[in-house]
C-alpha cells in the first residue's frame, strides 16, 4: 500500500503533508503535489495533515489512474520538504469537481 495525492490538490496544492512525511516522498508540480509510491512508507500521517482531503490510500477502490499519476510525476519533480503557502485561490478551488481535467499543469514546481 501507498498513499496518493488526488485531484483536489489541484490549483490548491497545500503543503502541510510535505512537512510532517518522515521519509520526504512528495514532489511538486506547479499546481500539484504527488507522492512517489516507492519511497512513501505507509505510515499515513500525511492524509490527516491535508486541509483539502487529497490524499488517499491506495487501497480505496478507483484509485489505479492516481497510483500512475503519482508514480510518473514524482520521477520528474522536484522533491519538496517545507510547507509553504498554498496557491492563492486555494479555498476558491477546494472541491470543486474534475480539477485535474480543467487545470492540471505537468510543469514543475520549484522544489526545495
């Protein structure tokens, strides 16, 4: 089992899990963060600390497309550490439906 970021994290990208994950697994996009299930240990003490519910363990039905999302970014992200400020639209975003169809950036962030 590993834990996956899921479409809520996009264009909110709330970085409260990166500081509390005990093995630094999460990689940033520009407006998305993901967990890279190799290195994730299982421990789930991220999926509590996300304000916006986006990460999922992937044991949850419908999960597999998140799984190879993760998976294929966190091999071209940058690794980040430190919690920031989320995106400035961030409480405007949470919830809405299909963010990842509509607003999914494949570019990088900025990493540690």
């Amino acid at each position: 089992m590993t834990y996956v970021v899921t479409d809520n994290c996009v264009r909110c990208k709330y970085t409260d899990c990166v500081e509390v994950c005990p093995v630094d697994c999460f990689y940033e996009g520009e407006n998305f963060l993901v967990i890279h299930p190799d290195e994730c240990i299982d421990c789930g003490v991220c999926e509590p600390e996300c304000p916006a519910e986006a990460i999922k363990p992937d044991t949850e039905p419908g999960l597999d497309k998140w799984l190879k999302i993760n998976a294929d970014y966190a091999s071209l992200w940058p690794n980040i550490t430190v919690k920031r400020d989320p995106l400035p639209d961030a409480k405007e975003m949470d919830g809405e439906q299909g963010k990842f169809e509509k607003y999914f950036s494949a570019n990088p962030g900025s990493g540690d």
